[in-house]
C-alpha cells in the first residue's frame, strides 16, 4: 500500500478524482492515482474466508469457521490465526469482518456475526482485525449500523432509540475502534431513524 498524508493528499484531489476513488474500476479494485502516489486495491470478501475477485469458479480459498462458530469459542486468540492467506492471493483489503447484531434466525447473513452480544461481537472482531492487519492487509469493518436482516437492504429503516444504538447496535464498532484500529468501514445500504447510513453524519461521528 501508500505511505502518504492522507489528510493532505485529500486537499489536493480534485472532485473527479475522488469519484473515481470511490468508483472504482470495478467490483474489486480502486483506481490508482500515480500522480499523487495513490495505487490501485484489490479487495477481497471476507467474512469466513479469502474468496478471491470471483463469486463463481474462482482460486480455490480455505473455508474458515464462519463468525458464529468462532464467536461460539470465546476464544480471542483464534480468529487471530484465520488470515494468513490473504497475502498468498496478493490481497490488499479483506471485505470483513461483520459484526451485525444476530437479532433474528432469519438474518440472511447472520452466520458472518460473531454473535447477538455486542462484547463479544467487538471485542471478537477487534482481535480478528489485528490478525489481519498485523500482516499489513487492511480489515473492513462491517456494516455499520443496523444491518441486521436482509429483508429490503436497500431501502429498510431501522426505527431505534438512542440507547439502543448506543448500547447495543453500535457498540461493536466502538469496540474495535478502540481496541484495533480498522483499516476501513462499510457502511450499510439501509436508513437509521430516516437517514441512509453513508449519510449518517451524526450516528458516524458520534457513536463511533
């Protein structure tokens, strides 16, 4: 990756080239700037496991425990040892780990959470961002906040107290900030009390 001022690389971006940062290529690689030092990233999903660039027919992966299972030993030693293989793929930014609340069976993706406790889901997810960070490839938190079911994504609104996204939603996250240092977020597709989550300023700044 850069060694760059990140700050001060952003004063100096025009417009069109931060859209075609957040662009990108395609699905999986951020476009390079050379003038400003910026390379191209390959991402990679994630969740239980270094898939590759391909949802289908692609390299070959190990399949870890998936976030449940892990999260289920109460071990914060051995989600450290699940991503070494990421640099063998030549993997710049792994898409994980999740770290939604299981607040239904039905969660469509419940299986990538560490959990329906937010302890354990941040202090699990803070020891498994520096297993992967400390080989230099950048974790990505996800998704922040309340993305807690797959039943419209895109367009659902969580309706939540205060207190509930202080203490229960949104304190993994808090967690991991503290205690790791991710590399990157993901936001969620779905509103939280009328505002879509990448324009959450306020939840964004204030809850974590």
């Amino acid at each position: 990756m850069a060694d760059i001022d990140v700050e001060e690389t952003l004063r100096k971006l025009s417009v069109s080239e931060k859209v075609d940062l957040l662009a990108g290529i395609d699905f999986w690689h951020t476009k390079a700037l050379p003038k400003h030092g910026i390379p191209s990233l390959r991402f990679t999903d994630g969740p239980n496991g270094v898939r590759g660039t391909k949802f289908f027919m692609g390299t070959k992966a190990a399949c870890f425990p998936c976030g449940t299972a892990l999260g289920s030993t109460f071990n914060l030693d051995l989600p450290r040892e699940a991503r070494e293989e990421a640099k063998l793929k030549g993997t710049h930014v792994i898409l994980g780990p999740t770290i939604n609340m299981q607040r239904s069976p039905l969660g469509g993706r419940g299986f990538e959470s560490l959990g329906e406790d937010p302890f354990l889901a941040g202090l699990g997810a803070a020891a498994l961002i520096n297993g992967i960070q400390s080989t230099g490839i950048q974790a990505t938190v996800k998704h922040f906040v309340c993305n807690d079911h797959e039943h419209r994504r895109k367009a659902v609104q969580a309706i939540i107290t205060e207190r509930a996204l202080r203490e229960i939603y949104a304190l993994p996250f808090q967690l991991v900030v503290r205690d790791s240092q991710p590399g990157s977020f993901m936001t969620s597709y779905n509103g939280v009390n009328g505002i879509y989550c990448s324009g959450q300023g306020r939840v964004k700044s204030s809850h974590v």
